[in-house]
C-alpha cells in the first residue's frame, strides 16, 4: 500500500492518502498523552506490587499504544507518507494482544486464589494455552500489518490484509475461549459458594466431589468485575477491526474515524482504565507471586486450598 511520497495536502486529494480523511490532531494528541500518563502510573504500580509479568504485559501494550497514536498524529501533518501508518497500523493493531496477556495471567492467579483442583484447566495450561494463542495472533498481526503497507501491487497488500485479518479473527476467537473457560469456572465457584457439591475432573484425571461455603470480599468481587469488562471491551475493539479491515484499507468502515475513535480509542481506554485501577496488586497481593505452575502437582487425595483455609 504504498503512496506517492511526493504528495501533500494541498497538492494531492486525501482519496489517495493513507486513510480519506485528515485525522485528528485533538483527538490522536488526547489518547497519545492518555496512554503515556496511564504507563506513568502502571510503573509505580510495578514498584509497589511487584507483579512483573502483568506489569510487563500491560506497560508493552501501553507504549505501542502510545506509539500507535504518535503515528497517527504524524499523518495529520502527512497522510500521504506510509511510513507513519505504519507505524500507526502495527502499535494499535498488536497493542491489545499484550493487554489480552495480562487479562489471562490474571486468571491463573484467580484460580489459584479459589483452588486450583476446581478446574480442568491449571493455571500453568491457562498460561501457556492462551500466550501462545497471543503469539500467534502478534505474529499474524504484524505481519500481515507490514506486508498490507509495504506492498508493491494491489494484490500483495490484499495478501497483507487477509494476514492481518486472520491475526485479528484468531485474537477474536481466543478471547471466546477464554472468556468461556472463565464463565465455567465462575459457575463452579458460585456453586461451591452456594454450599452446592460439584464434581470436577482434576489434571490427573479422577473424579471427585469437592464442599465449599465461602464467602468473598467486595473489593475482590469488584477486581473480578472489572477484568470482566475489560476482557468485553478488548473482545468489542477486536471484532470491530476484524469487520473495519475485511474489506481492506479502502473501505467506507476503514476511513471512518468516528467509529475509530469510538471502538478503538474508547475500547482500550476502558480496558486499560479498569486494568489499572483495579490492579490486581490491590486484590491479589502477595499472591500474585504464586503463579500455580507448582501448585497445580500437589497430591490428588489434597483437596484443601488456600480459598478454603482462609475463607476468602
């Protein structure tokens, strides 16, 4: 998707730009500065909490963000030049893939806290399932994003775009699963908190009935809410760049900037919002540390957790 880089506003009609419109320096200048103090305050967060693996998820995601947004305010000034697009294309589109991979180290941990023998998924297959389904959802992404835009002929950048597209589906897709998993195990823990008898296949393949009658606290019940909605909101920005891209770069969805502010901009910032504010420091604390990798090979005949020695 290359363009004639002797183009400028005055000299050239925006049909022939980058995108059909002159974006937005209010707008990009606003979530560019957003996400920057937002990646301020998930590095005190980082010192305080010491939860490395999701502060460095969430911090990543922040900087192609801000990255993302940088560029777009540099093809306010040019949209004839690709190279900002570029820049622009490959930071929004994979940013979110680092938020997704904190949202699902967040669940191994949440399944720690509750009992990891309540679910046919340990929090080390929860890890590994679904960061290697961001991976391979990055990859697509970037370089079907890089292809798209750096593409000679119309065919190659259609080759680009279909990449990118199936990057994006498959992200869609993964949050599904993921958000499945998690309702699942949401039930079984209702359920046990209700003083209900569930039975669960554990790892290591053996049925059991397990007794619990607990209750949880507001603000972990708050915690669990928020990640909730952020997982939805990520889902929403997600499938709205999959029907934004299907039909190319030269769509009337691709060069609405409206919608793009709005399903885009707004969506991650929602997300991060509640990823930030509701960091999981302030609910799991110390916790956070216990990945559940050991836990999930303690012996089969112990069926006690930490959820139901503390009561939480």
């Amino acid at each position: 998707m290359n363009n004639d880089g002797g183009c400028t506003i005055d000299t050239c009609p925006l049909s022939m730009a980058t995108v059909h419109y002159d974006p937005s320096l209010v707008g990009n200048t606003f979530y560019l500065t957003l996400f920057a103090g937002t990646f301020v305050v998930q590095a005190v967060q980082t010192w305080k909490y010491k939860t490395w693996s999701y502060s460095f998820s969430v911090m990543s995601g922040l900087v192609l963000e801000v990255v993302g947004y940088l560029g777009r305010v540099q093809m306010h000034y040019n949209p004839f030049d690709a190279n900002p697009f570029l820049i622009y294309l490959i930071g929004l589109t994979i940013g979110p893939v680092f938020f997704n991979a904190a949202i699902y180290l967040t669940l191994s941990r949440i399944i720690v806290h509750y009992g990891v023998r309540y679910c046919w998924l340990t929090p080390k297959r929860i890890s590994i399932t679904f960061m290697t389904c961001d991976f391979i959802a990055l990859v697509l992404q970037a370089a079907g994003g890089a292809i798209a835009d750096t593409a000679s002929t119309s065919k190659g950048s259609d080759t680009g775009t279909h990449i990118l597209v199936a990057g994006l589906g498959f992200q869609v897709l993964s949050l599904l699963f993921f958000i499945g998993v998690s309702c699942y195990y949401a039930l079984l823990v209702t359920r046990l908190r209700q003083g209900k008898d569930v039975f669960v296949q554990s790892p290591s393949r053996y049925w059991r009935t397990v007794h619990l009658n607990s209750q949880t606290k507001r603000h972990f019940n708050l915690f669990l809410v928020a990640f909730s909605f952020a997982t939805i909101f990520i889902l929403v920005r997600s499938t709205f760049r999959v029907a934004e891209l299907w039909k190319g770069f030269d769509s009337r969805l691709t060069n609405d900037e409206v919608l793009f502010m709005l399903l885009e901009g707004t969506m991650i910032t929602l997300a991060v919002g509640l990823l930030t504010f509701f960091h999981p420091g302030t609910a799991l604390k110390d916790e956070w540390k216990d990945s559940g990798w050991v836990a999930a090979k303690v012996a089969p005949n112990d069926v006690f957790s930490r959820y139901e020695m503390s009561g939480v």
